[in-house]
C-alpha cells in the first residue's frame, strides 16, 4: 500500500548530503542530536539539535518550594550532580544570609570532589569506547562506581545524592568513612598508571585524539569555554581558585593546564585533575577529623520559608567547567527565577558547531566527548 | 584589584548617565543601567576592563511591571570579578539588540531567551528554535503560562486502582486527599 | 603541563603488561542484588503505630506522590491528634528524596534498604502502594534513611516565653506572662506545618493553621479574622484556654507543640481594638430580622451566641446578674492570669455589634421567666457553674471553709475578707491553683510569707491542673501534695479552724470506673490552715426558672436535659455554656456557636 | 484517490486466528526457541533520560549484563529491547516511536524509573510526556529514581522469564490495539502525525489485525499521509 505513494528521493547535485547525526547513536553523548552537512565524509556544516532531554527545570523550579528544589537540581547533570546541589544551596544561603558551619563545608568539598573523579572516570571511559577500545571504559566505569559506593553510603543515594542543603548537609559522616574513603583513593591512585597505560599514553588513542578539534586559545576565550577545555588550551582558569567558594581558598591545589587544545589536551588535562583531585580529597581527609561541630545551620521549617528578597549569581567549578546559578527571590516561598549556566551549553552547542566545520564525521563523536559535553545541562 | 576597580567604575559612571553601581561582595558587582545604555556599557566592560567572559544572560519576566528583566553576567578573568549588569526593557514587544559582536557566547543564551520567553534579539546570529522545536505553545518561561495547568489539560495521569484500596473502600474507607488538593 | 608522556611511542611488548592483570580477582558483583547501604533511600515503610495521618509528607513532597487515604479500623481521636489516615506512595511520581522522611513530625516514616521492584504492564497499580512497617513486598529489610537528628526539618523547640520571675510576680496580680514579640511570633508561627489536627481537636474548631498562616505572613489582620470565624473571645482563648489544640498538635509528638495560645494572644494584642471591631463586624447582615433574643448570662456561651444572633440580624439582649460582664472568665479566673482589661475588650467588641446587656439584673429576681417569654422570641440560658461544690466532711460548715468560686469572685470584685495566715485549698485542678496562688498574692501582701497548702486526690502523673500551674504555684511558695483525700476539718476549742485531716489515697475510681475513692486509714496527715477552701467543683443555680418552668423541662441527674444543639424540651428556651458541657470557656464559645445557629435556623422558619 | 483507499481499509478482511501448534513436537520446538530468545537479546544503545546513567555500570564489568546475554547495540533494525531510561520528552518520545517501529518482532520494552509510569517528578512539565504506555506498549517497569543497576538486572532477568513463559508478548499489542496507541500519539503531536513504518501492513503481516488495530485514527493517519520525502535540514551557512 505504502510503496505507490514512494517518491524518488531527489539527490543534490554534488557529493553534498545532509545526515541527522543522533540522537539515538552510539556516538553521541546522552541524548543529543546533530544535523550536518557533508561532503563525503567531511563536515562543511553542523547544527547542533537539543531539546530532547528538555524538561523546563527552570519552570518547575518556580513552581515549587525553596527546599523541595533540592531534589530537582541534581538531576540537570546527571553525571556531575554535586556541583549542581552545592551551586543552588550556596545561591540559598547567600540570599538568606546563612551561615554554613564549617565541618558542612568541608564535607561539600569532599563530594565535589569525588563527584569530579567519578565524572572524569565517566567521560574518559566514553571518550574510550567512541575510539573503539573497550577496556578503559569497563575500567573507568567499574572504578566510578567503586566512588558510587562511598557516595551511597554517605548520602543513601548512588546517582542523586540530594545531600547538600541550604545550610549545610543532610547527614554526618557515618563511622569509619574517612577511612574507607582514604582506602578507596589510594585504590583509584594505584589505578592512574594502568590507565596511563591502557589509554592515555596509548598510541591507538593519542593518534586518534590528537588534533581532532583543536581550538586555539583566543577561540577558546571568544566562545566563552570553561573548565578543563578551556585549560587544555593552556590558560590556568578555574573557579574555584578564581572566585573561591566553600574552603577552597584554604586547600592546596594545582590547576593543570595543557597547550594543545585538541581533544588529545582535554584528555589530559582531565587526567591530571583526577590526581589533583585525589590530592584535594587527602587533604580533606587529613583535616575533616578536626573540625567538630554542626553541619547544618537551623533552617526555617520547609512548608514556611520564605527566602528575603534579593538576586545572587553562584558560580561553581563541575567537572565540565563552570557552572552557574541566578536566583531571583521576591521574598516568597518559592524561588521567582531560577537560571541554570551549565558549562556544556557553550560547550554542546557552538564550541561543537565550529569545531566540527573541517573534521570528519567519526570526528564528531571524538569531540563531543573530549568536551565532555552534557546534553542534560544544554535543554534543561 | 579593588582599588583599580573603583577608579575605572568612576570613570565608568562618568561617560555613561542614568547608571547605578552597588557591590554586593568583594566579587560581585550590581550594575543597573538603561536599555539604550547597556550596550555601551558591555563594550566599556569588555574593552577597558578586561570582561571578556560572558557568563550568562539571564531573563526575568515582571509582568506586573510589564517588563522583562536581562541581566548580563560578566567575568574578568584578570580582576576575578563579576558585573551583573540589569536592565530593563518593555514586555511588549519584547525587542533588544544583540551583543553577540561583542560576547559571541551571547548567542546560545539570545536564542534560548528567544525560545523560553519570546524576546527576539536584533542583530543575532540565530534565532532559530533550538530545544522547544516540538512545542507550538506560547513561550514557556513567562510567568503567565501555567505549567501545571497546562499539563493537567494535556495529559492523563496513570489511573491506579489496586487492590488494597478496593479492600479499604468496601469497608468504607479510601482516598481522603489527593496530592493535587494540596498543592502547596 | 602534566608530566604524563604520551608522545613515547611504547614499545611492541607492551601488551605484555595485560600479564599483571592475571592475578587480580573479577570485580563483578554476584547476580543477586546486593545489601543498600545503611542509611540508603528504598522504598518507604511507615510504622502505623507511630504514624498519626497528619499529612505533613503529602505538603512537602516536591511530585505530589503522596495520596492520603482513609483506613477504617485505625484509631482516630480529633482530641489525642490521630487520624485514621495513612499515606500511600505513588512511585511513578516518587523520586526518592527523603524529605517526608525529615520531615515528618512523628517519626514513623522511613526509606528502607529495598530498592528492586519491577511488574508487568498490566500490573501497574503495584507502583501505588501504602507502606506499612513490612515494606513494599512484605518482606523485612531493614530500615534505610531513617529520622535523624541532623536531617530533621522539624524545628522541636519552642520559642521562649517571656514571663514575670517568681519573686516578683508573688507580689502582684500583673500578668505573668509577657507574650511574644513580633520576631519570635513570626518564628513560633514558622514551625507550624499546617496539619490541621488543632483544628480538629479545638471544641468551636478554630482555624488555627489558617491564622498561624497568617502571623507568619505578618498579616495580622487576616489572622484576627480567622480568629473570628470562630471564636468572639479571643483575648480570653489566647490567655487561659485549655488548649487541647497543643495537645493534639503533631509537633508535640516529639517536640514542643507550636504556641498556638500564644500565637492567638499575640495577633489579638497586635491589632488595635478599634481594628478588631472592623474585623469582627465584617460578614454582618445590614438588615434586621425583627427577631428578638434574650440571653441569660453573659458569660463566654451566651455573649458568644450574642455575637452570632445579632450578626444574623437578630435583636439580642443579655441579662447579667453581676454588675460586669464575662461570668467565671471574669470571676473565676484571676487576673494575673487574664487582665480585666483584655476581658473588657472582648465584651466590646460585642457590645459594639449592637449586643446590649442589662447589667445587675438577675433573673427570678428582677425579670421574670415569664416576662421574657412574652416579650422574647427565644431565650437562651447560660447560667454558668456559679456554686461551688463542698466536700461534706465534717466540719465543712464551719464559716471559715469557704467555696473557691465564691473566694474568687470576692476577689475579683475587691471585696474584703479576713485574709487567713494559713489556708489549705482542697482540689487539684485549675480552680485549685488559681485560689491557692491568688491567696499566695494576698498573704505576701498582707503578711510578706506564704503558707498555702493544696491536697488533691490524684497523683501527680494524672494530675488536672496544667503542669505550668503546678510548677509556677510551686515557685510561688504554695505546697502541693498528691494523692490525698480530705477526712474532716479540725476545729479546736474555741470554733477555731486549725486545719484539716487528709488521708493517702489508695484508688479514686472502682472497678467500674465511677467515682469511689478509697483511702488509706493508716496514712493519716494533718495540714493546718486558718482556712480552708474546697475547689472541687462547681454547679448551677436554677432557681431562676422557677417552679412551672423547672418542672417542665427534662432533666437528667441534675442538669438540664438538652438536644445537641441545645435545644431544651421547651420550644422557646435554650441552654449552654458551662451549665451544658462542664467547665471549659472554649466549650462554652463551641456551644454558643452550636446553640446560636439553632435559634438561629428556628427562628428563621 | 483517498476515498477510494477508506473503503479499501474498511474492506480489509478480518484478522486471521494465530496459528496453533497442536503437534507436540513444534510445542518443544516452541520452547526451545523462546529459551534461545530469552537468552539473546539486544539492547538498543539510546539513552533516552537521566536513568541511562545507570546502565554502563550495569553493562560493564560490575554487574555485567553480558552474563545474561545481553549486549547493547547500535541500530534498532538488530535490537530486542528499548530501554525507557527516566522521562520522555515529547521531542525525544517521536523519536522513541519511530524507533519502536523500526525494530524488528518480537521486540520488548522497558520502562524505567518513575518517570515513565506517572510522569515521576516531572510531572507538572510542559515538555515531557507522561504514561508511556499511553504511547507504546510496555513489557517490564522498574522502579526506582534512578533503579540500581542491580534493580536494571532483576528487571531484565523478569523479562527473560517472561520471555521463556512465552508471556512476553506485549509487541503484539501495538498491532492488536494501534488505534489505541495512534489515537494518543496523535493527541499529542497533532493530528498530521505519520511515522515511516506502515505499522497496519505489519499486522497484516503478523496476522495481528483486531477489530481494536483499525478506528478513527489509522482514517486519520490515511487522510493525512503524505507521500515520503527526504527529509529537509535547515541548514544555514555560517561564517566564521
């Protein structure tokens, strides 16, 4: 029935053709999709299609109570949750004047941490199966959820912690974690060389990754790219030295940079944030023990908090680069504006675009995932 | 680095009228300017004052003002600063000019503005549909659309009926209050 | 730059080093799933017995995932605050959270360790489910995200109240306590969660959760006007109400329960009078009924029946036999406790509806029932408990064993009596303590020591005063003994009251439950007291109906007989307050609102 | 031209019974084949929500999906299961649609958290869709936000043996009811919705037809057919 109403599809003229690239494919980064225009097997044009995992955070976000938004936010980056829940609580606190008691404050820094060496685990185990090679994924996966372990036993819950909020954090640290947390990084650091090993150092991958996307560092400036992207190209910017929140003024750490800019350098650089990371975490735990007392401010209760009226703009380093909050409060029980700047809507959507112009289209995947880019964060 | 800021601010607040300055921290800066003047004042931000990061811009809808609010967030990377410039145009119709020249990031936020809030940005690259390709309704992130309502008209919900509850409401008991009833 | 060096270019042997790999166990978890962890957040499971129905989790779940549904069968008691109503969990909405886990005012939700559920298309109602202590499926897995001290959304403690120190208080009948100011009103108001058990419980069902709603808005207006939707004395209700409300509350489960005496006190001292009588004017009909109502008493249930007539259009007159209005509020209760002044303002703005009362006019003694009858469409009597009960020990007729009703009541209107040294008060109730600390002021004035002793039948776990009584008349220098029973005045020589004989009480009730104590004949104690006061109880004075009338009415063990809405047997006449329901000024508004829209609705047909 | 085909589908001959395997033999043969089906199956690789993050861990070498035979794959054309991981956009559930039809019979669904049974916790937006099953039919659910990986296996293991009891036949639904499914799919993205797969020839073809698969919306879907046409990308030129 359906054949006699088939038209010849009529084909352009040259080797040009436009293929819908996602958002069901192995190569794209969650769900996420591209048009582009080829030329055999050359990208002349791509065009970046989100939305598709649109649920109008932003919207809901209004829509509900101050605290009951604590269980929204973490879910607009699936894989890096934490810095999502710090960045909105450190909104909250700064427009309600709270104080956060400085034991909760460690212990935050501690989750973000762990939060970006399970996301760098995650995004380089991606980046290896998109290159073909299989193993640094199953490793880098089964190593991040040794982290979702310690995760679930601080927070009871393995993805979405809803742990942090306004005012400090949900629990104490249960018996023994410190510990078990030390044992777990001494683990992941006995792990670094096997994966220098099987894929950072590897040639099948540093051929591969290496300039595919390169941008240079005024591009990377002009498009308004953060975090270990924009380091890959060798500035030394990072929030949470910059504009320090939380107790990272007080903590010791390198902010590694790499000048090739190719998704090669972006690999990189995320490799020596897991050491330093690790280094964060050591020192976290070296210090945490002393620091006694609360880890949470009174809060009002919930069903009657009204936050003062006023607006704050948060800023906090995820592991995909900077990542931002603007409240708005008019004095209501419910936030009035809530924007979300997570660092892969530049990332996704221009920085892609441009870099993609000129590579080939097994290329694309390369670069989406040494971005690091989060669907999720783009549509929100 | 406080102290240069302040000197620039002043000559700032010298060549551009109608604009009004708080620091809220060490960090972060509050400037509210007229929408005429927001352009130049982005431009003297970025050319003498080394903003060169844009951070986001935001829209707030007031419609009891009739207004949308835009705040334009940028980042020194050499003062380690933020201006969080606010200004305010008229809802209707709801027409500003692009900075995408000065900030190119400005165009994934014009463009998801445009989208969310139907402001349309002159002089920006795209103001293509981006993620609400599928939707035909009117601009979601205005205050005057209700999602609730509008989802409660759109769809169904799962109609649960087990068996406990048959059991209860034979014996005379059963739902007393449903979530939507309270919403609070 | 980090220092990993990828451009070596390796070495063709490299894939040897898969051989430090041969010795390293699998890292894969067995097929089954494996134990959450402690505090992991599973499927709910609600301790029914803990749990009150107070839907305090429905309010603060963020996906409207929480249904309440009724459960026949469970216990439900509007006075103790439980409600036969349990939550049941939507998990195609549930996302897990916890927050009705922190929020929860008992204590008996928690999220357990249970986290694998799957069904078939068809068997989706499974999602819908009611937790109960065994979990999801019926199986035991232990408890996961659990109430914590660190997590609790529930603030336990209640803002402070300023009062009077016991020294200087003694001193003085000024009012003790000092009532919130604007900050810590706003504070108290905050904790509240909105679950409506106090409104429940509340005899006249006071919107008490829409006017804490309100003081936390700082709109008190508004609060003052849910004040009135229900109660037209609540100057009086904010300062010696029962409070059953703070009984049932759901924070006092395991906390303080929210101040909502003294919530209801502020906003009523917050907004001017001249407001006051703006606000509880609003809702009056602008016509009038051409229907005339008389009312015999203006104690709280006739001037609140008053109040809800002549907003109905209704012509009221009330007739009082003392010379000011408020009957035992006034008479009974001292005024350290409730100032006259605040009394005054409630009467006004009633008086202000155009309520008149006839002051110093008894009835059987200046106007007739009769007279009323004629000249009135319906006549509602609410006379009040103004007798006291005695004790009929022996030796209880003696001049100096006074009634606590009538101490009171001399007390209040100034009238002077020989102040006793030493006094002993029998009872232990409110009444009690109000004459014992009453006469504890006028010794310390009159002689700069207090020697006040009480004796009451109950032990001090079930004892009737309110334990903030008991522990201020003890700072005051009154002693209270528990468990015993009065066996007979001691009267020496001279006709001179010297004290009183008490004897341990063994049990106040029989098996039956009436009341029957019984005493312990060994443990006998002797109090002495140049007076002594019996607040046992109190009763009604009916002479005024006169002989006709009495026999036409219904009566049953003594008191009126009336219908439940305070009908009496005889069309015309009407009964409530205290007279009706027992002594209580909260029930009494209840029963003027009750015996209000009877006349009312009788009137109108 | 229209008319003509209306009176065609109202023409079209009552479904067929399904065949019935008396012969003790095939009965066996039967057996053996969902046995070898329950235990072989394709996953198509499309993380359609939040709860995808859950399945790499569930794929790799912690909790190895791989043991149940259980791989993911790339193309719908090869898959047997699509996994509805979290909530659905109305933009990413056309997609899901068109990807259901593509795949191949038997094929299986999975709905995954919350979100696809009652709209989870986005359930006032806007933008997504909110009872999957309204949508397409579904074989399993899990619960959770987000299930365990641990929970992902329990629920893949129940659709194994669903499978093998021969239970796992919730395809079929899409042809015996697909007025049902269309009516809603229509309802939410207008009328003019056309998918490139003639699902009424497959149940034809599978011998599925019901008096449930034609209605108001398959006369719909023919009055509003267009003929197909490759599809157009606006693409713009860009200058750098």
């Amino acid at each position: 029935m359906r054949p006699e109403n088939y038209q010849a599809v009529n084909h352009p003229p040259s080797n040009e053709y436009e293929l819908n690239f996602g958002p069901n494919h192995p190569g794209i980064e969650g769900n996420y999709a591209f048009k582009v225009k080829l030329n055999g097997d050359r990208v002349l044009e791509a065009r970046a299609d989100g939305g598709y995992l649109h649920r109008g955070f932003e919207k809901l976000m209004e829509g509900r109570l101050w605290i009951q938004n604590i269980a929204l936010v973490p879910r607009i980056c699936v894989p890096d949750p934490v810095p999502m829940e710090v960045c909105y609580a450190l909104a909250i606190e700064e427009l309600c004047g709270l104080e956060v008691p400085e034991r909760a404050q460690w212990i935050r820094v501690m989750q973000l941490e762990m939060s970006r060496v399970a996301a760098h685990l995650f995004a380089f185990g991606g980046h290896a199966a998109t290159t073909g090679m299989y193993t640094p994924m199953f490793w880098g996966i089964a190593d991040r959820d040794l982290i979702l372990d310690r995760f679930e036993e601080l927070t009871g819950g393995r993805v979405y912690h809803i742990y942090n909020i306004p005012g400090g954090v949900r629990r104490d640290l249960p018996e023994g974690y410190l510990g078990r947390l030390s044992g777990l990084l001494d683990y992941l650091e006995s792990r670094l060389p096997d994966y220098d090993n099987l894929f950072f150092t590897n040639q099948v991958f540093v051929r591969r990754a290496r300039d595919v996307g390169t941008m240079t560092q005024a591009q990377a400036l002009k498009w308004g790219v953060t975090g270990p992207n924009l380091r890959a190209t060798g500035l030394a910017l990072d929030v949470r030295r910059d504009d320090p929140y939380l107790v990272y003024g007080r903590l010791e750490f390198d902010v590694p940079t790499e000048a090739g800019g190719d998704a090669l350098a972006r690999n990189l650089v995320r490799r020596s944030e897991l050491q330093q990371s690790i280094h964060i975490l050591r020192q976290v735990i070296d210090r945490l023990p002393e620091i006694d007392g609360p880890i949470r401010c009174p809060i009002p209760n919930p069903l009657a908090w009204n936050v003062p009226a006023g607006e704050a703009y948060t800023r906090v380093e995820s592991s995909k680069g900077e990542l931002a909050y603007y409240v708005v409060s008019t004095g209501g029980g419910k936030p009035y504006r809530v924007h979300v700047r997570g660092p892969s809507s530049m990332h996704a959507v221009q920085v892609l675009e441009r870099l993609a112009v000129g590579s080939r289209l097994e290329d694309i995947a390369q670069i989406m995932f040494s971005l690091d880019a989060c669907p999720p964060e783009v549509d929100r | 680095m406080d102290k240069n800021l302040n000197v620039w601010l002043d000559n700032l607040l010298q060549e551009i009228e109608g604009i009004k300055f708080r620091r809220k921290s060490t960090r972060r800066v509050r400037i509210d300017v007229a929408m005429d003047a927001l352009p130049t004042l982005l431009e003297l931000l970025q050319g003498r004052a080394s903003y060169v990061h844009l951070s986001a811009i935001t829209c707030v809808d007031w419609p009891d003002d009739g207004e949308f609010e835009l705040v334009y967030h940028v980042w020194s990377y050499e003062t380690q600063s933020l201006v969080s410039a606010h200004t305010r145009i008229p809802r209707d119709p709801g027409v500003y000019l692009s900075i995408y020249d000065l900030y190119e990031p400005a165009a994934f936020f014009e463009r998801d503005i445009h989208e969310m809030f139907g402001v349309f940005f002159e002089g920006s690259p795209d103001m293509e549909k981006f993620i609400l390709t599928e939707w035909d309704g009117p601009p979601p992130m205005r205050k005057e659309f209700d999602s609730e309502a509008f989802v409660n008209q759109q769809f169904e919900w799962q109609p649960y009926h087990p068996d406990w509850l048959k059991e209860l409401e034979e014996e005379g008991g059963g739902v007393t209050t449903r979530p939507e009833d309270i919403r609070w | 730059m980090s220092g990993i060096s990828y451009k070596s270019k390796g070495s063709i042997l490299n894939p040897l080093k898969n051989l430090a790999f041969l010795g390293r166990g699998s890292v894969t978890e067995p097929l089954e799933p494996r134990e959450a962890s402690a505090n992991y957040r599973g499927f709910h499971v609600n301790d029914w017995e803990l749990c009150i129905g107070c839907s305090t989790c429905q309010k603060v779940c963020d996906n409207a995932a929480i249904t309440m549904v009724k459960i026949p069968g469970l216990p439900e008691d509007p006075v103790k605050g439980v409600r036969n109503e349990r939550p049941a969990i939507d998990y195609g909405r549930c996302c897990w959270c916890g927050l009705c886990v922190d929020i929860c005012p008992t204590g008996s939700l928690a999220l357990s360790r249970e986290y694998v559920h799957t069904c078939r298309e068809d068997e989706l109602d499974s999602y819908f489910v009611l937790p109960d202590p065994n979990g999801i499926h019926g199986h035991y897995f232990p408890k996961g995200w659990d109430k914590s001290v660190d997590a609790d959304l529930v603030d336990l403690e209640r803002q402070p109240m300023t009062e009077m120190e016991s020294g200087e208080r003694i001193g003085s009948f000024a009012e003790i306590v000092a009532g919130y100011s604007d900050q810590q009103a706003i504070i108290e108001a905050s904790r509240c969660v909105q679950c409506g058990m106090c409104h429940d419980s509340c005899p006249t069902h006071m919107h008490a959760p829409e006017y804490i709603r309100a003081i936390w808005e700082g709109n008190l207006d508004e609060a003052v006007r849910q004040i009135y939707r229900t109660n037209p004395f609540s100057h009086i209700c904010g300062r010696v109400c029962t409070r059953r409300c703070e009984t049932a509350c759901s924070i006092g489960r395991r906390g303080d329960p929210v101040a909502i005496r003294w919530l209801k006190r502020y906003a009523m001292d917050s907004v001017s009078d001249e407001r006051v009588r703006e606000i509880a004017a609003e809702g009056k009909v602008d016509y009038l009924t051409g229907r005339k109502v008389a009312v015999i008493g203006a104690g709280p249930a006739g001037l609140t029946a008053a109040f809800d007539l002549v907003k109905k259009g209704h012509e009221v007159t009330v007739y009082e036999a003392l010379e000011k209005a408020g009957g035992m509020t006034r008479y009974g209760i001292p005024e350290y406790r409730l100032p006259y002044d605040r009394l005054d303002a409630d009467v006004a703005v009633i008086t202000s509806l155009g309520v008149g009362i006839r002051y110093n006019t008894r009835v059987g003694r200046d106007v007739t029932m009769q007279q009323l009858q004629q000249e009135y469409d319906a006549v509602l009597i609410a006379l009040g408990l103004q007798m006291g009960r005695s004790t009929r020990i022996p030796g209880s007729d003696h001049e100096n064993v006074r009634r606590s009703v009538e101490l009171l009541r001399m007390i209040t209107e100034g009238e002077k009596f020989d102040i006793p040294d030493s006094a002993v008060v029998i009872g232990g109730g409110n009444v009690a303590m109000d004459i014992a600390r009453s006469l504890a002021r006028l010794q310390r004035q009159a002689y700069g020591e207090v020697r006040v002793t009480v004796v009451a039948l109950e032990d001090f776990d079930h004892f009737l005063a309110d334990p903030e009584e008991v522990k201020e008349a003890r700072e005051e220098g009154v002693e209270i003994l528990d468990s015993r029973g009065p066996k007979g005045c001691v009267i020496d020589g001279q006709g001179e009251l010297q004290g009183l004989k008490t004897l341990g009480v063994l049990s106040i009730f029989d098996e039956k439950g009436r009341f029957a104590p019984s005493y312990d004949e060994s443990d006998e104690q002797f109090h002495p007291g140049h007076m002594v006061i019996e607040a046992i109880g109190q009763m009604t004075d009916t002479a005024l109906l006169g002989d006709k009338l009495t026999e036409q009415l219904e009566w049953n063990r003594g008191r009126l007989r009336v219908d439940e809405e305070g009908h009496t047997s005889v069309s015309w006449l009407w009964a409530a307050g205290d007279m009706v329901t027992g002594p209580d000024v909260v029930h009494a508004v209840a029963d003027g609102h009750r015996v209000a829209a009877s006349i009312d609705s009788t009137l109108a047909d | 031209m229209k008319d003509i085909k209306k009176i065609e589908i109202i023409q079209r001959p009552p479904p067929p019974e399904p065949a019935r395997r008396t012969n003790p033999l095939a009965r066996v043969f039967d057996e053996l084949v969902r046995f070898c089906q329950s235990r072989s199956m394709f996953m198509l690789h499309y993380c359609t929500g939040c709860g995808a993050i859950e399945l790499p861990p569930a794929m790799t070498s912690r909790f190895d999906m791989e043991r149940l035979g259980i791989q993911p794959m790339v193309t719908p054309r090869q898959a047997d299961i699509l996994l509805v991981t979290g909530y659905v956009s109305v933009k990413t559930l056309k997609r899901i649609i068109l990807t259901y039809e593509q795949m191949p019979s038997p094929k299986y669904v999975i709905g995954i958290c919350s979100c696809t049974v009652n709209g989870g916790m986005y359930w006032q937006s806007y933008a997504t869709a909110k009872v999957l099953k309204d949508y397409i039919p579904v074989d399993v659910y899990i619960a959770g936000c987000m299930p365990r990986p641990e929970a992902v296996i329990s629920g893949l293991r129940a659709l194994m043996e669903d499978i093998r009891t021969g239970r796992g036949d919730a395809w079929k639904k899409y042809y015996q009811n697909y007025d049902f499914y269309l009516g809603n799919q229509q309802r939410l993205f207008g009328e003019k919705w056309q998918t490139p797969t003639d699902v009424i020839a497959e149940a034809h073809h599978y011998g599925m037809m019901t008096d449930q698969t034609l209605g108001e919306h398959t006369d719909l879907l023919e009055q509003n057919e267009v003929p197909l046409d490759a599809l157009r990308t606006r693409l713009k030129a860009r200058t750098e």
